[in-house]
C-alpha cells in the first residue's frame, strides 16, 4: 500500500531528514579530511604534534557538538512524529465518525 498514512509519514519524515542527513555527511567528512592532514603533519616535528594536537582536541570537540545537535534534531523529529501521528489518529476517528453520520443520512427506512 504505497498511499498508506504510514508510507506518505514515512515519506514526509524522510524529506525531512535527508538535508539534515546531507549536513552530517558532509561535516563529517570534513572532519575526516582535517584529522587525516593532521595526523600527516604531526609526524614532522613535536611542535607540529603539539599543534596537531591542539587541532584534534578543537575537531573532536566539532563532532560532540555535532553530535549533540543531531541527537537534539532526533528527538525533535520524534516529538513532531508523535505529534503527526496524534492528529493522524484524530482525522482518522473524525472520518470514521462523519462515515456513520453519512450513512445514517443516507439509509432508507423501511416503512412496509
């Protein structure tokens, strides 16, 4: 069922997260590239280690805020998820209820 309410949430959260997913991804290799040039340069002089070092401690601080955010951003999505889902079960009862009232209109009475 492609048109089910769970593929087009699933669908919806996925839009969502992709430019999210696609920032971490991009940061994150970022991050890679900076910590391989470091660890190349360090092997140069103490100096450049201590330097090198310095330059790890800053990245590796980058990717816990990095990580945090995303966390932060996940258990956003969550509670919007939670909160679609309400609203979903809410049309889904408004609809079941306006089906009966619907039906109720629309039948004949028997009247032999």
């Amino acid at each position: 069922m492609a048109n089910s309410p769970k593929a087009k949430l699933k669908s919806a959260a996925r839009a969502t997260v992709g430019p999210v997913r696609n920032y971490f991804n991009n940061h994150f290799e970022m991050t890679k590239q900076e910590v391989r040039r470091a660890a190349d340069e360090s092997g140069v002089a103490a100096l450049d280690r201590a330097r090198a070092g310095g330059e790890l401690s800053e990245l590796s601080n980058v990717v816990a805020e990095t990580q945090l955010y995303q966390s932060k951003m996940i258990s956003e999505l969550r509670r919007e998820i939670a909160a679609l889902r309400s609203e979903l079960a809410e049309m889904s009862a408004t609809s079941a209820e306006l089906a009966a009232v619907l039906a109720a209109m629309t039948s004949t009475p028997d009247t032999l």
